[in-house]
C-alpha cells in the first residue's frame, strides 16, 4: 500500500475540491511536532498548487483538495510524518431527498452570507454556481466558522446524506447565533440613534431660545431675588453649613459684571425657586 507525507494543519481543514492558501513557516515545524495519536482518522488527499517562499523566510502554499482518506498506520520519519490511506469513495448520490437537502442548506448558507460579518457577498455567486450535491457539502463546510471537531466530524461523512443533513443542523445553529446577535447590534444601534437625536434636538432648542432671547438674565434672577427678600425668606444658594436656614437676606444676588454669570442665571433662578418652595412649604398652619 502506498505511504505519503503527512501535513497536520492544526485548527485547519482542507475538504475537497477546495483550495486552501496556507502562510507562516515552513511545514517542517509543525508536522515535527505532530504526533500519530494527535491526528484525525480522516483526512483528504492534497495536490500542492503552488509554493512560494518569501523573502522574510516563510512560506506561502496553496494546496487543493483531492478525496477524503482516511489514514492506515501514520509513523514518524526523519522529519515529517508518513502513512499509508484508504481512499474513501461518496456514495448516496441517487438519494431522492438528496435535492430537497440541497435546497435547504443553499438558502441556509444564503442567510448565512447576508448576516455573517465574516464571508463576502461574492459567495453567493459562487453557491448558485455549484450543482453537485457533494462538493456544494463541502463548500459549504470550508467557508463555515465551526470549530474543529465539527469540521472534522463533516470531513469523515463519505456518504452525501447524512452529510447534508448534518450540515444543515449546524447552520441552523450558526444562523440561530448570528439573528441574535444581529438583534443586539440593532438594539443598541436604535439606543444611540435616539441618545445622538435627543441631543440634537436639545442644541437646537438652545440655540433657538438664543435667538429669541428667551434665555433667563440677571435682571429675571435679580428680581425674584427682591421678591423673596421682600417675603421675607432666605434666597441663599451656597453651602448651607455656611449659613443658617433663619438667616434672612440676598445673599445669591447675582452680578451682571461677566458673561460668565449670565450664562448660569437660568440655574440661579431654579435654585432659588426650588429653595423657596421648600421654604413656602415648611410655613402651614399645621407647622405653627
């Protein structure tokens, strides 16, 4: 039996029919480090398009897949490992429910595209183009975010079937996580949409009542000022612990010398209204 060159490829799976660009170092390092035990019992026969070595040093390799094999014996050689394979050959394709599962897993995939951040709208030309019920199978698994052993599990179904139907469960799962994340995305969009709409509104009511002149002045707090000294009550607006609650005066008697001060008039008047009424409030017939 024939014995070839191993190359694990870590979290990557290459199916077949399907081109795969590999780039960092050259594969010596990890198929040295590769054990038989760490290995899949199935694994594709690669053909090595191309191979380019850059200038820095590290390779760039693009390898197609061939069929699926699964492997017999895997032994460590000098550098790299070898074993002899069993090519595994696709059955089930006369399978009357093979086109119903077809047109499943393309609008599946479709949905896919349009939510999967990570895959290019060019794909859908690319799935439209593909009538073969077992290389639309592994297209489909080759461009997929699934964590390895689900892409190796896809990888060791031979027989188109139970293939499609397994494919077909776990886009389902993988769509189920990308709508929910899309209806986040969309929540907290509007949520910012409306904070960001708020606050426009609210400068262009400002400047509006700058334009009219319907902003609160020094003369508006000066006057509520005498009113209240007038009443009687106390029109403090510092720390109360510098002043006591009987003390009677103007002491928040605004001055018309600086801008600065005109801009905060509109908070003087609030001050002092919501302290008058706390005032005005404690004064009852009940409180005598």
């Amino acid at each position: 039996m024939e014995r070839l060159p191993v190359l694990p490829l870590g979290q990557l799976v290459v199916y077949p029919h399907v081109v795969l660009p590999l780039y960092g170092d050259p594969p010596e390092g990890p198929v040295m480090e590769a054990k038989p035990d760490d290995l899949y019992p199935v694994g594709t026969l690669g053909l090595v398009v191309r191979m380019l070595k850059l200038m820095d040093g590290t390779m760039r390799v693009m390898i197609q897949g061939v069929d699926r094999a699964t492997l017999r014996g895997a032994t460590p050689e000098a550098t790299y490992l070898t074993s002899e394979f069993e090519t595994l050959v696709t059955t089930g394709a006369e399978d009357p429910r093979i086109e119903a599962l077809k047109r499943n897993v393309v609008a599946q995939f479709g949905r896919v595209i349009d939510l999967a951040p990570y895959l290019a709208d060019e794909l859908h030309e690319v799935l439209e183009g593909i009538s073969d019920p077992g290389k639309l199978a592994d297209f489909v698994a080759a461009n997929l975010d699934l964590a390895l052993p689900a892409k190796a599990e896809l990888l060791a179904l031979a027989e188109i079937r139970p293939r499609l139907e397994r494919l077909a469960e776990l886009l389902a799962e993988e769509l189920e996580v990308l709508e929910v994340g899309s209806q986040i995305q969309e929540k907290v969009r509007a949520k910012l949409d409306e904070h960001q709409r708020e606050y426009v509104l609210r400068e262009q009511l400002r400047v509006i009542r700058q334009e009219l002149g319907e902003e609160a002045t020094d003369d508006d707090v000066q006057d509520l000022a005498t009113k209240l000294d007038g009443a009687g009550v106390s029109t403090w607006c510092g720390p109360t612990s510098r002043r006591s609650p009987r003390f009677r005066g103007s002491a928040c008697r605004p001055t018309t010398t600086t801008s600065r001060r005109r801009a905060r008039s509109s908070i003087a008047i609030t001050t002092i209204s919501w302290r008058s009424r706390i005032a005005f409030s404690s004064i009852s017939p009940f409180a005598r």
